[in-house]
C-alpha cells in the first residue's frame, strides 16, 4: 500500500466537521424549539433545562453512532461527508470493515479528539497509512475515492475528448432506450 498524500489529511479533518455538523445542527434546532414551546416559569426552570441538555447529548452521540458506525458500515464504508468528499474506510488489507471496527474507531475518537482534535491530526501527520490512532487499532485505513467515468459533468459529455469518443453518450441505443429512430414521418420499429 503507498503512502497517501498530506491532502487526505486535510480532507479528513473537512469530513469529521462536516458529519458532527450533520448531527449536531438538527439536535441543536430541536433543543431550541423545545425550549421555546415549552418553557417553564419560576423554580422548574433551572431542572427543564438540564433535561434538555442531557437529552440534547444523549441525541448527539445517538447521532454520531448512528454516522460514524453504522452508516458506513452498510453503505460502502463511506459516511455522508466521505462520500461527499470521495473518502472511504477500508482494512488493511482492502476489505470492508466490521460493525466492530467502525464501533472501534469511534469509540477511540476520545483519544484522537483530545486537544480539540490536536492528538488525532499529529498522529495522522506522523503515521505511513496517515492512520489516526483509532484506525490502527482497528487495523483500517482511510482511503481517496477514485472519481469514476460515470460523474462526468455535463460538459465533459458534451464534447468530444481529443480521441473524438464523447464519453457518456455511447449511442442511440442508449440515449433512445433501444428504440429504433427513423427521422422521416414513417412508423418507429422497436426492438
């Protein structure tokens, strides 16, 4: 296996950012919704809120489990984040994780969060694999994504690349399901 590039660090960090803001921006909107519909006046006030609160980070970490475990671990090894920036979770040996693996991972994020994420982010920087503390125990690796040829833009499809294919139109038959086109005002034969 090579050694990653300083990037996947950097996409890393991104990708962590964006999955706790994926879990924390709903339960934060919850959290206020409800202390604005049901607020009580005088003495209770204080106890409400404290109920929300823990409730707020029994849903949070719910949320993370749920993003970080088992979300990738039915969905390619990918959370939505690593699939929006073409990132995915794969062992060592380039298999798909276990339940186990990824519940690993992120139980180790204690480690790798320490210092707002400090120690997680030298460990990467040091590592060959660019391993964050939790992936070498659990004997995982974060890999890039390569784009594949079906997410061409509209434009790479549109025109012809210097050996004249056009790319993701391969032909009528694709473009017309098969059917058998005739430009005259005659009867379409379809197959």
């Amino acid at each position: 296996m090579t050694r990653p590039g300083i990037g996947v660090v950097g996409r890393r960090l991104v990708q962590f950012l964006l999955d706790e803001l994926l879990v924390f921006v709903p339960v934060l909107l919850l959290a206020i919704a409800v202390v604005w519909l049901f607020h009580p006046h005088g003495p209770g006030l204080l106890t409400f809120l404290k109920v929300v609160v823990y409730a707020m980070l029994a849903l949070d970490f719910a949320g993370l489990m749920f993003v970080t475990v088992w979300w990738p671990h039915r969905h390619g090894g990918q959370t939505p984040a690593m699939r929006w920036l073409r990132l995915r979770v794969r062992t060592l040996e380039g298999g798909h994780p276990t339940l186990g693996a990824f519940l690993v991972r992120e139980l180790l994020m204690v480690v790798d969060g320490f210092a707002w994420g400090l120690a997680g982010t030298v460990v990467m920087l040091v590592t060959r694999r660019r391993q964050r503390f939790g992936d070498v125990v659990a004997r995982t690796v974060v890999e890039r994504v390569p784009k594949r040829r079906t997410e061409e833009s509209a434009d790479e499809a549109a025109f012809p690349r210097p050996d004249g294919d056009f790319g993701a139109v391969a032909g009528p038959q694709l473009a017309f399901d098969g059917a058998d086109v005739r430009f005259d005002r005659g009867q379409r034969n379809h197959q």
